[in-house]
C-alpha cells in the first residue's frame, strides 16, 4: 500500500503525538502532565504539524492508543481522534498502547527470537509488558514478535504486580519485562536478567505509523474501543436516596 501521512496520538501515560510518512518521522512532541489531557493536547497536535510544515487536511489518517489506561485521560485522545477524523473525512485506527510497547522492546531485544519459555505457552520473542494502573496494579499482556508488527498471546488484564510474576515467572526470571511496571515494582517484576527495554517504558506514538501500515496489508486489530479494564473513579449516583 502507498505510504499515507498518519497522524498518532496517545494518551495512555501523558499525552504525546507525532506525524509519519511510512516509517520516517515529520515531527513528534510528548508532555508527561497525566492531569491535563484536553488542555495539551490539540495545541500539541498543532504545533507538531506546523512543525513539520503540514496542515490538518494533509492528513491521510489518524492512529491513536486506546489503552488501557485511566478513563479520563483515554477518553479525551480518542475523542480527539474521532472528531478530528470525521472533520478531515479519514480514517481513524485504534492501536491498543500496550502493542507499541510491546514492539518498541522487541526491536531492542537481541536475539529476540530465539524462543522464551512462559509458563506453558511456546513461542518466539515473547514479552510481558507491564504499565502502571495505579492502585497499586499493573496493567499487563504478553506478546510475541509478529512480522514487523506483535500478537496479543494473553491479556490486556489489570492485576497485582504479584499476581502477575507469579503468571509469567519464566519472563520476569529472563528480564521479557517492559514497561514502568519494572521501575515501580523491581521486587516482583525485576528478579532476573536486566529489563528488556532498556529503560524505553513510554509509548512512541510513531510506532502506531508502523503497527497500522502491517494490519491495513495483512489484517489486525484496529479497533476503537476504549481498553478501561474497570470502571472510572467517579461514576453516575444511582440516585437521590428517599429520606425514611
């Protein structure tokens, strides 16, 4: 398929953009506030693009993560996303954010595939990614190196940092790790070999460009639907209760 220029959004941890043309990067920003989504956000997607020397209608399609990650900060880039992609009249793709940092970290694994033993499951550069849920909770998946893009082999889920070594002890023992799940919980998920990533535990929006070029030309999961794995911190009251 011809290279389209793809604009990336994620807002799984902070917010961050960046403007592909096939693989080659025309501009890229990140800012790390994880409380101010809707105020950073579309002034980030326009200076990268004025940046690059671009406008919104020199867009061919728009990717962005859908998560997991807390609502609220999830809910503004994909809304970002829709509305910007019915404006422009492209297409918008859904990238779940744990699938880039799973890629971002094979690409960094030497010998990625030589094959991991996970607890039962076979396969060839697999990795556990692990990404803070708050709460003391790790929001996880396990993947494999797919041709230029990964395959989700269990997961997403949402657990204790314990639970989760205790699943997966093969790759926590091999450091197949990435994520700042590693930084936060070393006792659990940091008792082997040094992380695979190498201390690359942010999204890269850019590799959403890549993950999508793959799936548009052999098929793939680009939905839109929001990862939350559980429920807002604040939600709709039931209602009014009666006075008795």
């Amino acid at each position: 398929m011809a290279d389209v220029l793809l604009l990336c959004l994620d807002t799984s941890d902070g917010a961050s953009v960046a403007v592909c043309l096939g693989s080659e990067v025309l501009g890229s920003a990140r800012s790390a506030e994880q409380r101010r989504h809707a105020e950073t956000l579309s002034p980030m997607v326009s200076r990268v693009l004025d940046g690059a020397g671009l406008t919104p209608r020199d867009l061919g399609g728009i990717a962005v993560g859908t998560g997991p990650a807390p609502f609220t900060g999830l809910r503004v880039g994909l809304v970002t996303a829709r509305t910007l992609g019915q404006a422009l009249g492209v297409d918008v793709h859904g990238v779940c954010s744990l699938d880039a940092l799973a890629l971002q970290a094979l690409d960094q694994v030497r010998g990625g595939d030589s094959g991991v033993d996970s607890g039962g499951d076979s396969g060839g550069g697999e990795i556990l990614v692990a990404t803070d849920a708050r709460r003391r909770e790790v929001y996880w998946a396990r993947y494999r190196r797919d041709e230029g893009d990964v395959t989700c082999l269990d997961g997403p889920g949402v657990d204790a940092p314990a639970a989760v070594a205790a699943r997966f002890p093969a790759l926590v023992a091999s450091g197949r790790v990435t994520g700042r799940g590693v930084d936060l919980y070393p006792d659990h998920l940091h008792r082997g070999a040094a992380p695979a990533d190498a201390g690359d535990a942010v999204v890269r929006p850019e590799t959403f460009a890549r993950i999508v070029t793959a799936r548009l030309t052999r098929g793939g999961d680009l939905s839109l639907a929001p990862r939350y794995l559980r429920r807002p911190d604040i939600h709709a009251s039931a209602g009014r209760k009666r006075a008795s």
